[in-house]
C-alpha cells in the first residue's frame, strides 16, 4: 500500500533566515526535518516506480510470436494460434492470420487476404 508524503517541508525562506544567525539549535532541526521528508519522498518514489512496474508487467500481453514451417504462430498462455502472414509481420510488424484455402496448386495451403500472397 502506497502512502502519501504530507509532511511540510521547511521552506527556503525559513531556513534562510534561521542560518541568518549561523548554524543554531533551530536551524539544524529545520535541515534535520528537509532531510527525513526527502528521504520519505524517496523511498515513495522508488514504492511507486517499483509498483508501476509490478502492474506494467502483469498487464503485458503474454503472447510469444514463433516462425515455424514458413509462417507465424503465436504461443498464448501455452496455446499455439495462428497461422500467420510472414509478409505482413515482416513489413510492417502486423499478425494478420492466414485463411485455408487448397487451390489445387500443389504447396499452396494458406492465403494471406490482407496482401494477398500465399504459402
């Protein structure tokens, strides 16, 4: 759980004045409070990059893209998807899926309809 640094932070004015008079009892309890609320605001900090990045990673897709026997599959939580276009991911990094199509020409399975090629 994250909280929030609410602690007031010595103003530069109020320090400057308190130096005014050389380094006293009160100035040095002053530098004492700027140094325990910079200190909370970074460990905050380094809590909430750390929490970002626990949330970055568990929204990340959990998708591997694998090339296999001319065409790209997809591994998705342990599922193979796909077939794949290879000219679509290659150019322009898009998975377009292939559509089975057996046109009678020997080796050619696999119609891509967005550029139209086939495997």
């Amino acid at each position: 759980m994250t909280t929030i640094v609410k602690e007031p932070v010595p103003s530069y004015k109020e320090l400057a004045d308190l130096l005014k008079d050389g380094l006293t009892p009160e100035a040095q309890e002053k530098i004492m409070e700027l140094r325990q609320t910079v200190l909370a605001i970074q460990e905050e900090n380094f809590r909430l990059r750390e929490r970002i990045r626990q949330l970055e990673s568990d929204t990340a897709p959990v998708r591997e893209v694998i090339y296999d026997k001319g065409v790209y599959w997809t591994l998705e939580r342990g599922v193979r998807q796909g077939p794949f276009c290879p000219a679509c991911q290659d150019r322009a990094g898009k998975l377009v899926r292939l559509h089975y199509c057996h046109t009678g020409t020997p080796g050619i399975y696999w119609v891509c309809k967005a550029c139209q090629q086939s495997w």
